[in-house]
C-alpha cells in the first residue's frame, strides 16, 4: 500500500464490509481546552492611544446612551481603515468601565472563529456554566443564543465592543448582534451601508481637524517641532489618525540622528512615502495588518477577491491614479472605462469600495463626487502589479480626455474644471512612460484652455504651468506638447496682469517654435497671438501690430480666411489699430470693418469671436467719433456677453467700461461714473486691485469724476 500519514492523520485498510467508530479526546477534553481570548475584559489592540484628540462630539453622544439608562442601545463606529474607530472604541471603554462602573466586555468581530471564542468567553464572563459552553462550542445548542441568554440576565449592566466587524454577514448569520435592556453595544466597522445596521445609530469617523492633527504629533514626539510644523505633516498625511501615529512614532524613537517635523514632511515628497510612515510601528510587537498603513487596506482587497468583486479592486487601482480629491462621478460612466473593467460593473465596483469606506460620496453643488484618502490612493498605487499600470494609465487618460471638452469655448464658470485639473496633474506625477506622459500633457493644456476661456485664469495657469514642469522631465523642454503648454502658461500670467513673466516666457516659447516647426506652423502662429497681447498692454504697440499683422496673414494662408483662428486675430488687430490706422485701412478695404459680420456668417452670433469682433468694433467707432453708434452697439454687446458668458465673465466688465466712455461722451457723465464705479469694483474682485486693468479703470474713474476725461478725438 502506498499510504502515508503525517502528523496527526491516520491511514485505514479494510477488506469486506466495516463499520469503524471514533472518539477524539483533545486536552484533556474540558470547556478550557476550546482555544478563546485570553481576556475580554480587556481591549484587545496593539496600542493604548497616548491622547484622544477631537472625537468629543461622538463621545458626548455615548455617553448620553450611558446616562440615560435606556438600555438596549447599538453603536456603529464606521469609517475608512486607520480613522481611529478602535482607539475611539477603546477610550470610550475606559470611560464605560472607569466612570459608569460598567462591566466592560471586548469581542474582537473580524472573522468567524474569532467573533464565536469572544462571544462565549463573554458569556462564561457573564457566567455561562462549563457544560453549556461545552455544547455550544461542539454546536450541540445555538451559540448566540446561549451568549444573549447570560447578557441578557447579567446581574451588573455590561458594554460590549464588537471590533473590525468589516464583514456584517458573519454577525448576521446566528444574529450575534442583538440589543439587551442590560448593556449597550459599541461595533467598529468599516462597512458604511446602513442596511448591515438595522435599529442601530450609526456614526461617521473621519480624518482629524487641523489643529487636533498637529496635536496628535505633537503629543507623541514634542521635541520635532512646532505646532505649526506639525500641521503640515498633518496636512500630507491627510489628517489620518493611523499615519498620524505611524509618523508621531517615527519621529518619537529617533535616537541616533533625531528627524526635525520638517525633514519627515520633505521626505513625504519621496514615493517611498508610504514604507516611510510604516516605519513608525512598532518592530519589537507582533504584526498586525490594521496596525500599518502598507497592509489595513489590504484586507478589505482581499476580501473583494475572495467574493468574486475583483473589479472594486480594479476601480481602486484606477482611482489610486488621480488625486485624494473630489472626483465628479460622470469622469467614470463612460466606455473610455473598459479596459479596466466593465462598464456595466462600475456601479457594483463603486458601491463596494463606499460600502467599505474606501471612498465617500461628497456633493458640492450640483456636482456629485467620489472622494478618496490621499494615504489610501498611495498605498494602493505604490501596491498595483508593475505590469497593470500600461493600462489603467491609458484608462485614466482617456477617461479625463472625454471630460474635457473637446473643443473649449467661452463661458460662464464651470467648477467641474477646476476639480479635474487636481486629477489631470495627478495622474501626470504618477506616469512615466513618454507615451502616456505626452497623452496627459495634451489634456492638462486643453483643460488649461478650458478654465481659460472660462474667466479662471489663476486655475488655468496653475494647470498649465504644473503639467509643463512635470512632462518635461520625461518629454524635454523643447517637445512640442510641452512648449504649448508653457505657451498656455504665458497666455494666463499674461490674463492676471503678470506681464514682466508672461514676456519673456512667450518670447523663447516662440524662439523655440520658429527654429523647430517655422514660422508657419500652427503653435508658431498662436504663440505669436498670445505674444502680441502682452507686448500691446505692456507699452510696446508698435511691435506687437506688426507681429498681429504677421500672424493674421500666416494664418490666412495656412488655415484659411474663415478659420476662428485667422478670424480671432483679424478681431485682435482692430482692437490694437489707433484711430487713424482704421480710417486709413478702412478707406483702403471695406474688410476691416466688417469683421463682424465675417464672424456672424461664418462662426455664428453667440460665438465668443463674434462677440469680441462686435465689442472691438464698437470701440472702433469710439475713437472714430461715432459716440452715438458705438453707444448703441456697445449697449447690446453687453447684453450679450452677459446672456452667453454669464454676467461675471471678465470681458463683461471691459465692454461696460467701452459702454461707460460713450455714455460720458455723450453728456451722460453721471451715469458714466455709476457705470465705471461698478467696473472698478468688479475688476478688484475678480482680477485684484494691483491687477493693470484694474489700475487703468481705476484711473478712468477718477477723470470722470474730476471732469478731467475727454473723449478721443475723431482722426483728422
């Protein structure tokens, strides 16, 4: 016979019929040999929190089911992973114990062997007889129902904990979870859905306020730094009540070569960031995944697996991406999505990760957002398989490509812009495959251009600037991707009025274009667009109309007369010509003052160029004299722009000047200055009272109002 047996097996051999019965005896064979806590009357968690900070709220509300005597009361503490629910748990034990004379009971609930062990040891706690614990243990008689018997009649009222219940159905199956007029349950979870929770009052545990944070850290190693130093590595450890620990540990047990606050915040910077933090546990104590940032998530991971939800885990991998920010919820219903995982999926994939607090759902406005810890994202980034990222870097991509408009106009302020740019400069950080890095590149400046065209011209050059230093690091400063976005940087210093950089930045952007691509290249011809307007308002006319001039007829011959582009620069010209220049052109050819009609026809009425084709032709017939002309047209520009780009789009606040000037030339002097008293104080709220318009506006007040100001005078 070839059979083996090891260690406790047994091997049989029969020949004919046999009936074989087996008694097993183990240790002796009494309730005390059943393997169980060692103690339920004390918290079972690695650490005793030096110092409880914030959570007064959440404890004031338990201390209330205490006082009140109502008996019967269940708590749900739930939250993301290391939000500090089983430190809140353990204080709120001590005070149960120490001050409400309570008999404290503490079941740790993460799987099944473990939640049935501490359940009857509760019950022999509450003094359950050897016999009885004996059957339940064998299954000869229900075992919850043996635990609430003796909870139920406990002679002194008692507190439970029930701790990392992350999986509800183990509670569930035997209803291990009950209510009793002799005690009050407390459970941690991570499970947020309050269909797991029936009858229970269930609280949120989040990330700590500023200052509570930085006291964290200060209160495990004072001698670091300041407090305000503190608040900073807070600040990039998320406020997270785990990483706080891990870091305050770190800094604390630094003997040799002691870190300053400042030095741990710098080195947060690094992608080991991550191994960073969890050098701060404890080596010397047994390991536990919930005690370190690396592996707490990873159980929950596992478990998704193990349910057949691998694509949470593969939601979470493209979340870890992007930034720890709000991310509106359209960015992932789209197809762009299926490579990662199936479209029809993501509502499951994302109802997961919210029922186990790996993400939340935020509302700001009427934007609804999925938002995610920054030291959850790390760790899960830092933990995808190397040979994933092609793809979901890909994904990330081509989802935020599609929440980009394709072609960005003018219009009013779009608050979903700006939350993509977080996610856009994000994922750029985390990619280094050229391929990729130039795919997101060309997204940031086209969102770039977007919050442009949309009056966030900080926004826009925050974007640009950002995505241009980091691709081109990968890319090289002279890659065609990479310079238009520094030609997009220029154009947004040039909107917030920072000529003296937004100069010389156009002017090598432009260098290197003419040398790489030639004059007639596309991103050529609109770096010199953006070029002449800094030099326009920075007092050099003259050269910014004959490159305008260059730039009009490049683009005529190389897109074509009706282009937006060629007509948007033939709609910049008449804005820079004086008033002789457009009497003497005019004579000369019809075409410059029918500009807007060109734009009418061709780009249609509400078209952003149409617009500023009609605005500039109204300041046209200004400096002509037409003062009753220009007042008409200027009046319904306003209107206008006001109905199409919103009412505090900055070219509104242009046009009501123009609108102001021909109401003060027509004799109308007060409303001149009501109507300029109102620019003046819409360009220092949106623009700054340092800004140059907001100067130049300024001052024309203060000539209307001493009776200084003149009209031009109409050419000779």
């Amino acid at each position: 016979m070839d059979g083996r047996a090891q260690n406790d097996g047994r091997v049989y051999q029969t020949t004919g019929d046999q009936h074989v019965t087996e008694h097993h005896h183990y240790a002796g064979g009494g309730p005390g040999a059943v393997g169980g806590p060692d103690s339920v009357r004390r918290p079972a968690v690695g650490r005793t929190p030096l110092a409880l900070r914030d959570r007064s709220e959440v404890l004031a509300r338990l201390r209330e089911g205490l006082t009140s005597g109502r008996g019967a009361e269940v708590y749900v503490l739930h939250g993301m992973g290391g939000a500090g629910k089983t430190a809140l748990a353990q204080a709120f034990f001590d005070i149960a114990t120490a001050e409400y004379r309570r008999v404290g009971l503490w079941v740790n609930a993460a799987d099944r062997a473990a939640l049935r062990a501490g359940m009857l040891a509760a019950a022999a706690d509450r003094g359950a007889l050897d016999g009885e614990l004996l059957a339940a243990h064998q299954g000869h008689r229900p075992a919850a129902d043996l635990v609430w018997h003796y909870l139920d009649r406990s002679v002194e009222p008692w507190f439970l904990v029930l701790d990392n219940a992350d999986d509800p159905a183990i509670l569930r199956d035997g209803s291990w979870l009950r209510g009793s007029p002799r005690g009050t349950v407390l459970v941690t979870t991570r499970r947020a859905a309050a269909r797991w929770w029936p009858g229970a009052e269930l609280q949120h545990i989040g990330v700590l306020p500023r200052e509570d944070a930085a006291r964290v850290l200060c209160d495990l190693a004072p001698h670091s730094g300041t407090l305000a130093q503190a608040a900073e590595v807070a600040d990039r450890l998320g406020r997270l009540p785990l990483a706080l620990t891990l870091a305050g540990g770190f800094l604390a047990h630094q003997v040799i070569d002691p870190w300053t606050m400042d030095l741990y915040g710098r080195r947060l910077e690094d992608d080991e960031a991550v191994e960073l933090i969890d050098q701060g546990a404890d080596a010397l104590t047994e390991e536990d995944p919930r005690h370190l940032v690396s592996r707490t998530w990873q159980l929950t991971l596992d478990s998704f697996e193990e349910r057949g939800l691998p694509e949470a885990v593969s939601l979470l991998r493209l979340l870890a991406r992007l930034a720890p920010e709000p991310l509106p919820l359209t960015v992932l219903n789209g197809p762009e999505i299926a490579a990662v995982l199936p479209p029809a999926r993501t509502e499951t994939a994302l109802a997961a990760l919210l029922d186990h607090s790996l993400t939340q759902l935020v509302d700001l406005g009427d934007l609804r957002c999925a938002h995610s810890h920054g030291v959850l994202l790390d760790t899960v980034a830092a933990a995808t398989p190397p040979k994933d990222l092609a793809v979901i870097n890909g994904t990330a991509v081509r989802l935020l490509d599609a929440a980009v408009p394709a072609v960005p106009a003018a219009g009013p302020y779009d608050p979903r812009l700006r939350l993509l740019a977080t996610h856009v400069l994000a994922l750029l950080r985390r990619t280094s495959g050229p391929s990729d890095v130039a795919n997101a590149l060309a997204v940031a400046t086209r969102l770039a251009t977007a919050l442009h065209r949309t009056g966030d011209y900080l926004s826009a050059w925050e974007t640009a600037s950002a995505a241009a230093a980091l691709a081109a690091t990968t890319l090289g400063d002279e890659h065609r991707l990479v310079l238009a976005a520094y030609a997009r940087t220029g154009r947004s210093l040039f909107r917030l009025g920072r000529y003296a950089e937004a100069e010389p930045l156009l002017r090598r952007v432009r260098s290197a274009q003419l040398r790489l691509f030639g004059a007639d290249d596309p991103d050529s011809l609109d770096s010199g667009q953006g070029l002449q307007l800094v030099l326009g308002n920075h007092g050099k006319r003259e050269e910014a109309v004959v490159l305008l001039r260059s730039v009009v007829t490049s683009r005529q011959a190389v897109l074509g007369a009706w282009h937006p582009a060629t007509l948007r620069s033939r709609v910049s010209l008449l804005a820079m010509l004086t008033a002789g220049e457009i009497a003497t052109e005019a004579e000369a050819d019809d075409t410059l003052l029918a500009i807007p009609q060109d734009c009418a026809l061709h780009l249609g009425p509400d078209h952003a160029v149409t617009l500023s084709a009609r605005h500039n032709h109204a300041r046209a017939l200004f400096v002509l004299g037409q003062h009753r002309s220009a007042d008409d047209e200027i009046r319904q520009v306003v209107a206008d722009y006001q109905r199409v780009l919103g009412p505090d789009y900055p070219t509104v606040l242009a046009a009501r000047q123009l609108h102001a000037q021909t109401q003060a030339a027509l004799g109308h002097m007060d409303l001149g200055v009501e109507l300029m008293t109102e620019v003046v104080a819409g360009r220092e709220r949106n623009l700054g009272a340092d800004h140059h318009f907001t100067a130049v506006s300024r001052d024309l007040l203060e000539e209307l109002r001493s009776g200084r100001w003149r009209p031009p005078p109409p050419p000779v």
